[in-house]
C-alpha cells in the first residue's frame, strides 16, 4: 500500500501559521505571515510600505502527513528536491528554513492546536536533496537518523533561535529583491526552470519580523 494524505499543504498552513505567530508573540515578538508574489508583495506599492525598520524573515514549507490507513501511530512526511533547492538558495541569502507537519492520522484530528512536528533544511552541495522518513505520533520521534541537512524534531527555542539568530535586511526593499530572485545569481541544479518560474508550485510562507 502506498502512503497517501488527507489534507493539502494549503490546509496543514492553517494550523501551521498559528503556532509560528502564536509562539512569538509569547515572547512579545509580532510575525507578519505573508505569501510573496512579485507582483503584488514584490510590487511598487508594497515598495512605498517600507517604513525603513531593519527585519529578519523566516521561511516555512507547509508538508502533508501521509498515511496507510486512519488511525495508526505514525505518518510519513516527503520532502523533495525542490524544497532543498529553494531553502539551499535562502541560506546563501540569509534566511532560514523550516518544515511543519500536523502530527495526526486523520482528518477527524486535524484543528487549530493539533500537534505538530518542525525541521530545519539546511541543505548544502554534499546533502541528500530528497528523503522520506516516518514519525511517531505520540513520541515526536522519527524512525531513523535523518541527513545532516534536516534537522528536527525542533523544540520551540529552536524555532526562536533560527529567526532571532539569522540575518538582518535593513530594509524591506532589501528582502524584497533576495525574495523576488531579481538578482539571482543561483543556478538549479538538473534541467529546471529558474528559481522565480521553477517554485511557483510550492511556495513557502514567510514570517517577517520587525526590529
């Protein structure tokens, strides 16, 4: 039998975003949560909105719990290429990268506050750029030694520490041309497109945080 979801990376960001933002503002930290399109987050107009604060991003992908049947102890989790490409070209530029699943085996547990498992990517040029591994729902443990460039189950002063150690961009115009891939000088590995048109189907959430 193969491992297949009942939800959509769409629907695990919904209870995905509300811990991130719930986290920090805990420790009196506001996140704004924002998907980036060149045309609208990336636009003239959201250019004007900078307001010249110095921020720090943080990048999520959403990933779907994957399972044999309803119920049992533990889901799958895949992460593929693409996202170790996208997270190898954030690291070049500063920002850091995150992985959220919903730790449950039916939809019937799926709800604001479920619980819910977190990775670093950390890719670099000798990392396995694809894996699939299994967790155990009840003990957040995974079934085997992940790479070195996947690094989890996080605590929540892991996830804290990524963003407020990572780099700051003294503008949001600044975070705006790394996130756009205006001045990419990234080359895909393999016969992909550019990052820009290569990533349209898997866009991370973005946490920006002002200083």
């Amino acid at each position: 039998m193969t491992a297949t979801s009942f939800i959509c990376e769409h629907s695990a960001e919904f209870v995905l975003v509300p811990f991130i933002t719930e986290l920090f503002a805990a420790h009196k930290q506001k996140l704004v949560p924002l998907y980036f399109w060149k045309t609208r987050e990336g636009s003239m107009k959201s250019k004007k909105c900078d307001s010249g604060i110095p921020i720090r991003i943080l990048s999520m992908y959403a990933r779907r719990p994957k399972i044999d049947y309803p119920g049992q102890d533990s889901i799958l989790v895949r992460i593929n290429h693409r996202l170790f490409e996208h997270a190898a070209y954030l690291k070049e530029n500063g920002i850091q990268t995150i992985i959220g699943v919903p730790r449950i085996s039916s939809i019937m547990d799926f709800y604001v506050g479920c619980p819910c498992s977190w990775f670093t990517l950390s890719p670099d040029s000798n990392s396995v750029w694809g894996i699939d591994f299994s967790i155990d729902i009840k003990k957040n443990k995974c079934n085997a030694e992940l790479p070195l460039s996947v690094k989890g189950p996080l605590e929540e002063k892991n996830i804290l520490n990524l963003l407020n150690n990572s780099k700051i961009f003294t503008s949001w115009q600044d975070a705006i041309e790394i996130l756009s891939g205006e001045s990419l000088d990234y080359k895909p590995t393999g016969s992909f497109y550019y990052f820009h048109a290569r990533f349209d189907m898997y866009k991370p959430v973005y946490f920006i945080n002002q200083l």
